[in-house]
C-alpha cells in the first residue's frame, strides 16, 4: 500500500535526523492501526479508520500528557475540552471521515467498556477530515467493527501510508492524498528525544504545493496531470498528531502542536477557509497514573525547547510528503479518479531547481 | 413531567422581568424537543435526547452566530472547533449522555442529509452530561431514532422541564436534576431583548445549593433527604445553552457565554473537577445566508451589553433551580433512587431566612 | 488604615476554615508591599501602587508557574502573553491605576536590572483598575519610585486593606474600594494546602452586592448613603491575584484563575462591559530554577483539584468583602466623596436576614 | 534609509500582486512613523519607536475591528486582553523595545489626553522587539517624546524600512533586521481588497533563512559573513501587523493574524522559544463609532476568506524579506556589528537554484 517514500526518491527535507522508522513509532510506546474499507456495493466507499494508542499496553492505566491547536477550525477532534481543561490524553483515539465521528467515537467508549476500563465516562478524540468526493460519505460506511479492528490491530513498527485507514479517500495539494508519517531525532537537554509526526492529509491547492522550497505544485501543471476535482481550493483539512517521548507539561504540548502549522506552511497549507486543520500533540515523558493524589512530574526547560519545534515542524512537512509519494492514483463515487502525485516528475522538478543529482 | 416552576413557589431570583413564558422559547425562532427514554428492559436506561433549534424552519439555511465557553472542561461538546474559529451555527443541536455523544452527533449529520441540507460536509453540536449513576449508560440505549425523534418533536412554547430529554436521569446538587429553563427580558440599546437559558443541570454538592442567596443545601439536611450518591463532589456536569435575539457577533456571543458562570456560582456551581461546566450562547439577531459574498450585519454596541449579561447570569441561576423544582424522585439502575429537591422544605428554607412570607 | 475585617464583625462566608493571617500572606515566601500616594498638590492624587513577590527572596531566581483568566478583559495586565505560552513567572509584579500601567511596569525592568537580575529581557506583569473618579489620573502621579517603594517594603505578615496601594483611589458596589485579602486551609491530597487570594476592588453595580448571600446592596438604599457616582454600572474592574503552595502545574493555575469568577459573583460581580476582570494565578509548590535542562515537577491529581477551586471562591468572594469592610470614606478629584461600606447597616441587613445573632 | 527592496533584486515572492507602494500604507487610512534613535553619548542607544495609525485622522472617534495571535509569546504587546475580548482597536499603537514598552504605551495614553480624545480611560497597545545586543537597553533611552514624534510624525505613503524605528537595533537570521512592510491586492467576495503587513524582526536561526523555498541561511555560509551574535538561536522576535480595508469581522481579523505564521515560516521562523511572535490584525472595512447603540457592520462570507488568508501569509513573508534587504550593517553595544544580508550572494544563491535569470 504506497509506491515510494520521499528519502527513497532521493528528496529529504529539513535539518534534523529522522528515528529509525521514520515513522510516529520511532515513539516508544506509540502504536499505529488502520482499518481500510474499500467497497462499491452496497455502497461506494473509500474510507476507514486510523487508531493510534500513545502509551502502549497501559495508556488507559497511565495516561500522558496531550494539548490541540486548532490553525483553521473547519474540522472536529472530539475530547479537545477536557485536553484543554487539564492536559490528559488517557485513552487511544482515531482519525476518520467527517460523517463518522460519532460512531467511531462512540465505539472507543464501549472498546473502553469491553476492556473493562475502571473509569466511569470517557471523552474519547476522534477526528476526521472529509472524504466525500472519492467515497459515498452519505452512505454512511463506517461501524463500530471497524473501529474496534483498527483498534486491535494497531501496532509498533512501521506504519503503512497512503490510501489506508482515516486516509482511504483523501485528497492532498489536487493530488492523491491520505496517511502519512516521519520522525526525527532532537538533541536537546543533554539527551536525544524523538519528536514523530502522523497525518491523515486531504487539504490544499496544488498552485501553492512545494517540497523543500522547490514549487512542485506549479512545475506538475494541470495538463500534465488532470486535477483532482473541480472545487474551490479551501475544501479540505488536514489533521497532524505529533508524539514525542520528551517529558512535556500539557502547556508545552500546546506550544509542539502549534509548530504542526511550520511543516504545513513549508508544503503549502495556509488553512484555507473551508480547512480542519487541527492538532494534537502527546508527551510520553511523563506517564500519570490512576489514584495517586501528587504526581511526579518532569518538564523540559524552556529554553531546551526550540529543537523540538525544529523537529515537529520538519517531522509535519515530512510526514504529509510521504502520504503524497505514498498515495496511489484511486477511482471511487460517482467514477471521480483522483490521480497520485507523480514520481517522476516530481523529481525532475527537483532537478530543475538544484535539489536532486 | 415536573412538580412547579420556581415561581409557582412564591420565590423569585434575579432583578430583571422574564419573558412570558420564562423559557428559552421565548427567544422568536427557538424550538426545544425532548426525547424520554425510560425502560427497564432490554436494559435500565433514564436518559434522552433533547434538540434544540436555534432558528426556526430555516435554522440552516440562515445561520445565527455563536460561540462557546467551557467553565470546567471535564466534559463534551462536538462542533466548538468550528464555532469558536468563525462562530456560526448553522444546525439544530442536541443534548444527551455522555456515552451517546457519537450516535447523537451523527444522527444530525444523518438528519441534515435526510432533509438534503445542500451542504456537503456537517460539524454538528452535541453535548452531554453523565447520567450513569440512574441509568445503564454502558448498554448504550440511545439510537438515531431517537435524535431523530426530539429534531421532530421540536416545537415553540413551553418546555417541559426535569426528567425529561437529556435531562432524564441527571444528579444536580445532590437531588434530582435534569431539564430547566428560563428567560429575561433585557433593556438595552433602545429597545428590549430577550435572553434565554435552557440547562442540563447534573453537578454539584449539596452544601453548597444556594437559592436566591439561602443556603437551602445545608437547611435540607441529610437526615431529611437522603443523599443522591455517595461519591465526591466533582462528579456530574452542566450543560447551558443561552439564546437572544439581540444581533451580537460571535466575539460578543463569547461574552455571553461566560455570564452562564455567574449564575451558576450563585446556585453552588463551583467548577468542581469531574464537571463538564460547558456553554453555549447564540444570537439571532443577525441571520448569515449561504452564498451572500458579504453579509450585512450589526452588533450591540459593547457598553450596551452589561444588561444582556445581567440577563444571562439570572436566566441561567433560573433555569437551574427550575430543573431542581420541577425534577421528580427517580429509581434506576441497580435499584438506586435520587430524592427530589423537597418543596416544603425549600420554603421553609426561604421563610427561615427572609425570602418567603 | 481600615475599619474592619469581615470576621471582626461577626460575618464570615464560605465553608473553609481561614489560615492564620486570612490573608495571602498565609501562603509561604509571599510578600506584599503598598505605596499610597494621596496629595492634593501639585494634583489631587488618591492613588498608588501594591507590589507582590510571589516566591520570596528568590523569586528572580526560581520562577513559580502561573496562569491568568481574563472574565471581562476591559483591563490590562502586562506580562500576560509569556504566561499564557509557557506558565512561568519569575518576578514581582505590581497592581496600580490604569494610566500608571506603562511607568510602573518599566519600573519593574529597571528594578531587575538594578539588582542585577542574570536575564537580558524581562516581560514583567503589572496590572490596573481605573481611580479616576478620585484621582486626577491625567496628572500621571505615579512615578518609578513609589513602585521601587512599594517593592522593598514588601513583606510577608498581615497585608493593609482598604485604602492603600493600587487600592487607594477605588471603588466598589458603589461604597469605597480598594485592597483586600483573605485565605483559605485546603485539605486534599493527603495533606492541607493554603490557598490565598488579593483583590484590588474596583467593580460593581450596588444593587448586586450581596455579602452571604443577603442582598445587602439593595438594603442600603442611596437614601442611606450617597451613590458614589452618577456613572454606568459598567465602570470599574477588579484585579484578583490567587496563590497557593499547593504543586499545581501551569494548566491547573488556569483552572484555579477561573475560580474567582465565583467567588466575584458571589459577592455580586458579573463582569460588566467597562470591568477589566482580570485573576492571576501563581502556585508556589514547583519552583523552576534556572539553568536546569530538565526540571523535576510535582501535580496534585486532578481529581484532588476541587477543594483547591472552592478555596479560590471563597478567598476571593472574602477578599472583596476585606476591601471593602476596611476601605474608609474618601473625598478626592474635584471634590467627589466615596462613602465606605457603613459596618452598622451592614450588621443590620445580615441580622435580618438570619445570618447574624 | 535602506538599500533595497527585495522586488528591485529580481526577486519576488507569493502569487498575489503587490499594491501600488507593496506597503501596509496602501491600506487606506493606515499611517505609519518612527523614531530612529541612534547615540552614542550619554549611552549606546540603537533603538526607536514606530507608530501605526489604524484608521487615519479618526482612529480615535471610529474603531477598527481588530485580534492578535501569539505563535510564540516570550514577547510583549499590551492592550490585548481587550481585544480579546471586544475586538476594538480605537487607538493609534506602537512598536518600540522590550524594555521601553511601558513608557511608550503611556505615552500613548498622554497623546489621548493632550488630544482630548473624549475617553477616560486608555487601554493602548504597544508591542516589543528586544534589541539589547546593538543598544545598551539598559539605559532605557526612549522617552515619551520619542513616542510622541514617531505619532506625529506617521503618514501615508512609502515606508521606511530597515533601521528605522522601533527596528532600528534588530537581528533576523543572524542578519541586520528590523522594519519591513509588503501588501496584497486580493481579488474576493466580488471585489479587490489590500492586505498590508508591517514586521519588526528580530528572530531566526541563520541555517533556517529561505528566500521563495532557497535556503538562503544555508549558502551564505559563517565564513562569508560572520554571524551576528554567538547566541542560542532561540533568542529574538517578531511583531507582524496585518492591516486590510476588508469588512472582517473581530473573529475573523483572529484567523487572519494566525496566517502571519504560515508567512514567517516561509521565511524560516518556527517561533524559537525565546521568540516573541506576536502578531495583530485589524480590518478597516467596518468602522464603530461612539455612542450608536446598534452598530451597522458587514462581515466577508467565511467562504470567501481564503484569498485574504493567503495575501496575509504573503506579505508577511515579503515584509521580513523586505526589512533583510533594506537594513544596513550597525555596529553598537560594546562595539558589536550585525551585517546586512548581503545582496550579491543573495542574488547568487537565488540564480543557483533557478529563482533568478
């Protein structure tokens, strides 16, 4: 499922390392799921459901610390009121289609029920960006089963991109668009943290689509590949989960996820009207267990922080690149194609402007 | 469904007049519907919906403007991210449980395609509060038919108040809560507006029930009426969704908002941890088209507002003590039974202390 | 300077008991220091300036986390932006008239780089409510020398009320305002933290005053003692700073901040257009020092949070009835009179209302 | 004052055309003046203060609509807490350094009583750029004078950028900075309306520099010309102010200053954490005066602000650029130079990467 990653092209970005994975799961602990549903009866449906659990087998035991920024709020993430009350992220969560959230998000309270979490409620997140141009949104395609597999199946290691999960049916800069993912090592404080990024990418014009500076979007014209749909350019959204293992307070998590709008702008996101550009960032540094009335807690001093901007920023702009060079060429409802974002000539026009040999 | 409307008791709070049907339906356009769920088999459920539509028949063909506050965000409402970014509410709305936030919220997308809103994607609002101590929120009893069904039922007029919709099987101050309303009218800027509440009240210590000033929690003591739960007292949540039709813009719909704070503090309302103390205000006075370019509007000069906010604040302290007067004495699951807040003691409570004769 | 203490005069509001001093100085390393400047030549001044030192001696060296809630934001509290991003305050800071904000605040650089604080820029908080119904705030009394004063006679024991410091020229409920303190002991999380609060009170409509609960405001009737002035309700603000020793992290001294919205409406205040509502919350239980790359921290759970929120209520809601209890009868600018709280009409509307034997 | 605008290189940058001046001046109404102060005796001074006038002759008599974003804020800009709240900017307002904020925002209170504006009380904004490695900030060399001509001396027309002003002691990636200003003319809503931006940079790591997606940072190697300043690239800010003739409403002036961000990381800016990145965007387009009750304001569509959003992100990015090109290299402080960005290896690195014929 995908055709390539930018590095394997020849083309990376930034100034930072990347973990080994390149990858979300460069995060200890960090587990990644997706449920893909592709089917045309008994309806069309390019769809699905992202799941990622932030703190391995015991995220419900021990929560971590998380915090959103909404860039443009044309999108939802459920749960955002109580991250933003006090920071707790406690629970896995999942990215889907917009018409979705609800079941999906229902779904994560009886996957809580099921496991016989020992809590009373839950505020589960879900997000989503919306996918209704490649898949019958309307149909209603996603349930609870679906949910609950990408709950289960998700796992450490490599993550797949492009057409999978929340990112079936998206559409990124006029191209294929959908999951993407990178990482990068932060030296900083005296130690290394991983700071990693997952997107489930479907915003954007392709006018204003760039990789490493170069205007990609403006050298791969309309003749040469048919745009993806007649639409004003504010359709869209883009969802951006950061992780790191680095121990945040929840108010430095908000100052991580902010950076999410770095990386976006590097590519060519200014969160257009019609944009969900939203993000959520987790800290697995500190793990904050049920029923002690204080916590130990640790904080990365302010002034160690810039790296881990530099690192989300960079770990944002390479994730929604590999969901592009990873998406494929898609056909869904109504027979709309959406066309993948052309290897070849993305790297002539990175030729053409000195970035590749 | 209710016992008598604070009132009908000969006790008053707030300075300013009500509406005349001291309901958030007096506010021209605002339809309130419930939907009741009560059974005991397959399951024990005492819970609901209840939708409310904040402008008539063309709710989303002409959005009001809105915004949001969370007082104590241990709680859900979807849709914020979008009203908080541009401030329209263009859909009715609903109200439930906690554990049925999703089939509720997709049930208004569902709702909106069944009607062929022309629109193609749908963020819509639904908030909660927690009613499992009453009710077997774990077996899920809320469906789509029944959003569907409080959409429906919507209706100007009275509404009816305590166990009822969303309201069914909430805890507030230690006795039964639920459903509660109220309105002010509002002299300002030249003319008179009219403000609204309308409350799913499930928090609170009973120590710290106040009524017009009284301490009425700690007159009715414990021996007298058996406590609700035995549990700390930052469990539960309120929901407050104030309504006017003054033209504020979104910014001012935020001031409002938060006045929902000072009524709440004068009934006991402290924000305690587990309350999801979340807010809702919007504005009819300006109406926003779909696919007017540039839309005309006006806005209440800022210092004209202290008046609406007076309103807010008193509407609010109303509407709760109106869903405690008119609640009735529940048993639920696992046996458990919530008292009702008593009349006669009330008011010997307010005669003890100067406020009744 | 001042009349009374609430207690003194046989009311006392709230649930909690007080800590020794009921004063913010209860919480350890706390200092507060007054410059009172009241002149008729070269211009009728009624005016001053309150210094706070958050964590004692090494306040510059050891930063406390701190957050700020603005209810109405017609007000200004410098400083505020850096709070709000990473939560730290390293520095005393000042409340005074709203003209004076500007001298007082590069006051406060220049006092930092007079003891040679090792920072090259600082961002100091310095906060106001307005005097000029008292105080000819066009003459610009205030110079860097009374902040400089108000600094070095800071101390920790009892804290001067009424009519001192920033607090000299105000107004409140239409009585004479000004500084006032109170505290509260916090038992939770296996021990008992000290939550203080200090109002500059400034805010108000008399209607709305209620002390207890009793509507004491409408009790004392403008035939009893002369309104202060013919102006809109919506004059006026209140500065309120909370802290406590409790291990809050910066997102939970949010939380705390916005609790003295209830204790200010308990007392009456609802945030009226032209009121500059501001609190400011710091928590001396985490001191961050410098230089370190990682910091270890501490949290109170947050589900041990809520008797530390109804702390912050009833300190605050204290505090204001301390200003104005203490706050004795002025006559300033232009020949205006400010008549303070009369102590037996008060003592009379408590009694018949059943709150005082 | 200035040796170029990037424009005159060959170089530009964005889409959208430029308006006629490709200065926030060619906003209508919007004026703009500074006070360059440059001495060397009784202290090393190298700073200034610049003052926008928002809307013309009558800014004080008609506000404008008006937010701020902070992206990162280690910085300063006073009066926000009532933009926050209301949305109104009735002021002129000023950019000076970190340790004159206070004399300056009182200045501009005195400006207001000596002009009688009929107000009585000022709540002025004024923003901050630490510039203590060119100029002995210590010495707090501005006065209200200084304010008071930057005031006086405001005009529409060309803007003098570079070392003037509150810029004139500025660093930007390792580069002389200080003021710049750019504009957008954008076509929406059926009509053309001017984005305009003026930046005060001071901000950025040299490696992170890039010109229309070259990175600049990265060819202009240490050797070529030394680095400014041997500090942790966290050091430095930005203030960006955003001025359009569009009729926005406050919360929507809100999402336009959040595009700054997308314009500064085009430059290479990821708010560091010692990064003051503060930016304030106003809207002409609606003008409130005093005294109506009921104001008539127009609001863009939402759907229609996509372009805004973009010429927004775009001047921003060309003002930073603007002000690299025309400052000019100082030496101040303890005999410390900053070079300029050199023009002739800038034009190099742009035609090696295929910017430049």
């Amino acid at each position: 499922m995908g055709r390539a990653r930018l590095r394997e092209l020849g083309i990376s970005v930034g100034l930072l390392p990347t973990g080994p994975l390149n990858a979300i799961t460069d995060v200890a602990g960090v587990r990644v799921g997706h449920s893909t549903i592709i089917h045309d009866k008994p309806s069309i449906a390019r769809t699905g459901v992202t799941a990622i659990w932030p703190g391995g087998d015991d995220t419900w035991a021990r929560a971590v610390f998380a915090a959103y920024h909404s860039f443009n709020g044309n999108g939802e993430m459920t749960g955002t009121i109580w991250i933003d009350e006090q920071g707790l992220l406690a629970s896995p969560f999942c990215i889907t289609n917009t018409h979705s959230v609800g079941v999906v998000r229902d779904a994560l309270v009886a996957y809580a029920v099921k496991h016989k979490v020992p809590q009373d409620w839950h505020l589960p997140v879900t997000a989503e960006t919306y996918d209704g141009w490649l898949s019958d949104a309307e149909s209603f395609p996603v349930t609870q089963e679906h949910a609950f597999a990408a709950l289960d199946n998700a796992a450490s290691g490599p993550v797949s991109e492009g057409n999978v999960g929340g990112g079936t049916g998206m559409i990124c800069h006029d191209f294929k668009g959908g999951i993407g993912t990178a990482s990068r090592l932060v030296a900083t404080a005296g130690t290394t943290f991983t700071v990693g990024a997952l997107v489930q990418a479907n915003y954007g014009a392709r006018e204003l689509l760039r990789v490493d500076g170069v205007p990609v979007g403006r050298e791969i014209g309309l003749t040469e590949v048919r745009s993806a749909r007649h639409v004003p350019q504010s359709e869209g959204s883009i969802i951006v989960v950061l992780a790191t293992d680095a121990p945040l307070l929840p108010i430095q998590c908000k100052r991580l996820a902010r950076r999410a709008t770095s990386g976006l702008a590097w590519v060519g996101g200014i969160g257009s009207n019609g944009s969900g550009d939203i993000f959520l960032a987790f800290a697995t540094g500190n793990r904050i267990p049920r029923d002690k009335p204080v916590v130990d807690t640790r904080m990365v001093a302010p002034d160690q922080m810039t790296p881990l901007f530099q690192g989300a920023a960079e770990a944002t702009e390479e994730a929604i690149l590999n969901a592009l060079t990873a998406a494929e060429t898609m056909t869904g409802f109504q027979g709309r194609t959406v066309h993948a974002l052309p290897l070849d000539p993305l790297q002539a026009a990175m030729r053409k402007y000195g970035r590749l040999r």
